[in-house]
C-alpha cells in the first residue's frame, strides 16, 4: 500500500461496495494429506498407483499439520474489475506503483549509455550487451510542480528545475544507488496536453456536425452528446462500475500521461532500437488514480500491436511502468538520503543531457521558450479541456459571447455561447432597438465543469435514460426542466432567449460538452499533493492564528503557483536565449481567444 495514502485523504468519499471480486481460482491450490490407491484409470494404461484423499481417515483437531497460507495479495488490475470501493483517492494496495519500486529498479538495472551524434540523434551504444541495461526517462505534471512551489515558497518553473535536478542531475538519485542510474529526460505533460487539447476541441466540432447526429452509435463511434471528459480515472473508475449508462458519453482520447506514455515507447523503442520493455517510464501526478489509469490492459503494447508478430513475444509492456505523487515524490528523495530544498534551482545543462532522438520531437519537447498555453485562471487548474472548447467555439462565431453561471456550488459552473438574432428576425414593434440587440439572442453552444464526486452523483442521475412507461399513452421520455428559452435550436429556427444565465444543470443533454474531474476544486488538490498538514501549517487546535491556515487557503496558494509562470521566471532561464519559432506561434495562437470580436464574459 502506499505508505502516505490514508482515510483522511478521502475528501469526498462515496460509500464502498461490500462484495470482493478477487478470483479465488488465482489462489495456489493447498495440496491435500495423501494415501496412495490404486486407479484403475483407463487413460493411466491400466492400473497404476495415485495420490487421493482417504474420505474414510478421522483426524484429530491436534494432529492436523499447520499450513502456510500464501498472503493474499490485491493487483491494480483486481481493483479496476471491482465494483466495491470508490473513492477520490482509490484507496487499494499498490505494490508495484510506489517510491520504493523506483529505487528498486534503479538499483536493478543501469542505464543504457546514449551518445550524442551529430543531427541531434542519439544512439544506444552496444546495444548487444546492454541486455539487462534500461532508459529510463519520466513525466511530469504542472500540478504536482505547483504543489512543491507552494510548500517551497518558489515560483512553478523553480520547482520543476528542482524535480529535474532530483531525477536526472548528479546532485540527485545518480548520486547514489548501485548503478548511479539516473533519468535521462524529464517532460513536462504539457506538451502532450496541447495535442489532447486540441484533438479535444476536433471532437467536440464533429459531435455537433450534422452527420454526427444522424449516425447510428456503434463502440467505435464518436461519442455521444453531452461529451464527458475521459483525462480523470476516478472519474472514469466510477463511471465503469456503477454508472454503465454515461459510457457512450465518455471521450474516445488519451489522458496527457497515457499519451505521453505512448509516444516515448513508440519512438525511443524504433530510434534506438531497443525493445520496450528496456524503456521505463516514470509519471509524477497528483492523484493516486493514476496509478490505476497505468495499470490498464489498454494502455499497453498490445493494443497498439495486436498482432503478435508486430510486438513479438512476452508479456504486454506498459505505456507507463510506474506513477508516483508529489509527497511520494519527496519520500524518494529523503529514501535516498537527499535533501530536496538543497537541490539547485537551476536547469540541467544542455550539455549533460543527450538530444531526444527525433529532431522534431526534441524541439518540441524541451523548447526553448516555455509554454503558457491554457494554464491561467480562466481555464481552470485541470488541464484547461472546457476553455479551449469554449475558445475555439468562440473564435468559429465571430460576434458571440460567452456567459458563466455559477451552480450550487463553486465546482459546478455553466457556460453557454449567445449570438445576437441577425437584424432581419428582430422583434422590435416599439422597443428600443438597444433594447431588442440587449434581449434578442440564441444560445448556440453550452457546456458545464462537474467536479468533486457529490456533483458527479447529479451529472450521471441526469444521464439516466428514462424508464420504459407500460401505461398506454404516458410520456417516453423525461420533460425538460430547463425554461423553453433557454433550449438550444436548430439554426434558423432558434428561439430567443431573453437571459444566458439558465438554472444550471436544467437539462443535461442540451449540453455539448462537460469537464468532469474526481476532485473537489480541480487536479491541484489530488489526493497525492502536498497537504497543509505536511508542511506544518495545519495545526487545527491553532486555526485562525497567526502561521497557521486552513487546506482550503492552501489551495489557493497551490492555485495561485500553478497560474503563475510570469515573465521574470522565464526570462531568467538559461536554457532560452534566442527565439522559437514554434513556439512563438504556439503563443500567438494562445491569443486567438482573447481577440475575438465580440467577446464578453461575464461573470
């Protein structure tokens, strides 16, 4: 079990299921007390000698030998067919995804030796006798990076030089264990977002087409309207065992760390020519249901290669072999013997690190100049998924505006697109026309954000399908809760809409597309982030005193780490003399939303 994951972490908990799963046909069979009989088995050539149980032997309580049961042990992969307990922190025995494991296989295998080359490419040197040698190269997310600049009081891109001096520097793990095996490369999730960020968007435009609507849905499909977001696995955990009926819902694409799993085996395995499995990839997150999204059987080889004369033989090989958290990931370090705040604040330099093998790739993922897609208030601590949606649907509607309306509490939020009627279907007779403008729109695009396990609960209830009616002549399905002007139309015969602010959560199935995430306040406060206790300024029997806070004001300040990548701190790296181009369109493209004539978001 992971020695920090404990009851107190489950800040919204949903009631576990009584009914284990766990398949005792797994369970090494108890050889029984023998005598030896004869069987007059045809299939043993005759008669010949067998151990069987004597049915007629009485054995005293006292002469029974005492046995030595196997421990019984529970895999990630029991946990995700198990349909017992669901939390926001999936509470379960990992053996295989903890701090201690990273050590281990450190200490295992040494890394294979890289070289550079000219033409940025790098190549294992005597593959042949490098067997039992691995590359080990990890991810990072932006939320795990904000949890350690908050506990450190430093900025979000100091704190990611420090995770980077602590895997792959020679101040870090390299400075100790049996191979000083360290992490080749350190990525940042961000980069992959940007790809999930965007196919997203790709979905979201192509449910709405018309030949989306009128096609008939098959597993294969895109997925039906409202789409939910499939980045969260406990939210999808939960989805899978108890609310079957969303799954159509759910979006076809990989999370940031699947997708960045994938793309490292893929590329190193045919540039350096190496088998997958000598590629180990580490992901740091802030939730413990990672660990279980990296244990799925579909984030393997095997789907990518279903043919074995593609993979070649042996046991399938993870896009991602292990998935620790921000305080797991501090527990390496002092398991280590190293002191983390004494780390440097500072890049590993350049010359130290050999060039990811693809040229292209290597630009792209240690540019330049960082990135600030999609991480500022507005897109939310959770990846940004619904702001660039609602981004790109504003930049298609040219003159549309954004409206926000807050739900019962602050982690359900509504978002609904209007644009004004044009001037030939207003109704005026007598009202001002400043009036009719002001009055006058349709709604043309709504989402919602859903997080926190509570909230979910009433997302899925609302998803429900209704039941069948057996009475002759009731209704089929469940009326609209939601005001007739409010209902979203088919263009051309939209109905106006006198108010964008509707009661949120009306009707759920008039929405596109809903950004749903297990945790309370967003990916920040995953159950694997630092916590204010951690760092000693939880004392409840001090609240409200001088020093001390509350969690719920320390998130705030993980938040406040997480927007913050401001001008000085990347003016100040090194590393990101001169210009990128990529980048600086990436950044211009970043502005597109902010531009869009017409704009108006209102809070």
């Amino acid at each position: 079990m992971s020695a920090i994951l404990s009851a107190d972490d489950l800040n919204d908990f949903i009631s576990p299921g009584v009914a284990c799963i766990k398949p005792v046909e797994t369970l090494p069979l108890q050889k029984p007390e023998e005598n030896t009989v004869v069987d007059p088995c045809p299939a043993h050539n005759g008669f010949a000698e067998t151990a069987v149980q004597n049915p007629y032997e009485v054995t005293i309580e006292d002469k029974i030998p005492v046995q030595d049961y196997a421990p019984a042990q529970i895999s990630l992969t029991d946990c995700l067919a198990c349909s017992g307990c669901v939390t926001s922190a999936e509470a379960v025995l990992v053996s295989l995804q903890s701090h201690s494991e990273v050590l281990n296989i450190l200490d295992a295998h040494p890394s294979i030796p890289l070289s550079h080359e000219a033409g940025g490419q790098s190549l294992a040197e005597g593959r042949s006798g490098a067997t039992g040698g691995k590359v080990f190269v990890a991810s990072v997310s932006p939320q795990v990076r904000a949890s350690i600049a908050a506990t450190y009081g430093i900025s979000e891109l100091r704190a990611g030089w420090m995770i980077d001096q602590l895997l792959g520097g020679p101040s870090g793990l390299a400075s100790g264990g049996r191979y000083s095996s360290r992490f080749t490369w350190v990525i940042d999730t961000n980069a992959l977002r940007e790809a999930c960020l965007v196919l997203g968007a790709d979905e979201v435009v192509t449910s709405l087409s018309p030949s989306a609507t009128t096609a008939t849905p098959t597993s294969s499909s895109a997925p039906q309207k409202p789409i939910l977001t499939s980045a969260c696995p406990g939210w999808i955990c939960y989805a899978e065992k108890t609310h079957p009926h969303v799954l159509p819902h759910l979006s076809r694409l990989k999370s940031p760390q699947a997708l960045t799993g994938t793309l490292l085996k893929t590329v190193l395995s045919q540039r350096l020519n190496i088998h997958p499995d000598q590629i180990w990839h580490l992901a740091v997150m802030p939730c413990f249901d990672k660990k279980l999204e990296a244990s799925r059987e579909e984030l393997t080889d095997v789907y990518r290669h279903p043919s074995s004369a593609d993979r070649g033989s042996g046991p399938p090989v993870r896009d991602v072999d292990c998935v620790i958290t921000a305080r797991e990931l501090l527990m390496l370090a002092d398991t280590r013997g190293i002191s983390f705040p004494s780390l440097p604040q500072e890049p590993i330099p350049p010359s130290s690190t050999p060039p990811f093998p693809d040229p292209y790739l290597n630009s792209y993922l240690f540019p330049r100049k960082r990135r600030r897609r999609n991480q500022e208030p507005a897109a939310g601590p959770s990846g940004g998924y619904l702001h660039h949606v609602l981004r790109t649907q504003l930049s298609t509607h040219r003159g549309s505006k954004l409206h926000t309306t807050r739900g019962r509490n602050a982690d359900v939020v509504e978002y609904s697109i209007t644009r004004a009627l044009p001037h030939q279907n207003r109704i005026d007779g007598g009202i001002p026309v400043a009036e009719a403008e002001r009055e006058e729109a349709v709604t043309i695009f709504r989402a919602a954000r859903y997080y926190g396990f509570r909230n979910i609960q009433n997302l899925v209830r609302k998803l429900k399908p209704p039941r069948p009616r057996r009475l002759p002549g009731a209704a089929t399905t469940k009326p609209s809760l939601a005001p007739a002007s409010l209902k979203s139309a088919v263009p051309g015969t939209a109905k106006p809409v006198a108010n964008a602010s509707a009661v949120v959560g009306g009707n759920i199935n008039e929405y596109a597309y809903v950004e749903v995430m297990a945790c309370p306040g967003g990916c920040t406060n995953g159950g694997g982030q630092i916590k204010v206790d951690d760092v000693g300024l939880g004392d409840r029997s001090r609240e409200g005193r001088e020093g001390t806070m509350s969690q719920k004001e320390w998130l705030g300040r993980v938040d406040e780490a997480y927007f913050s990548m401001s001008d000085e701190d990347v003016s100040s790296s090194p590393e990101q003399d001169g210009d990128d181009e990529d980048v600086q369109m990436v950044d211009a493209d970043d502005r597109g939303g902010e531009v869009v004539d017409g704009v108006d978001v209102t809070q």
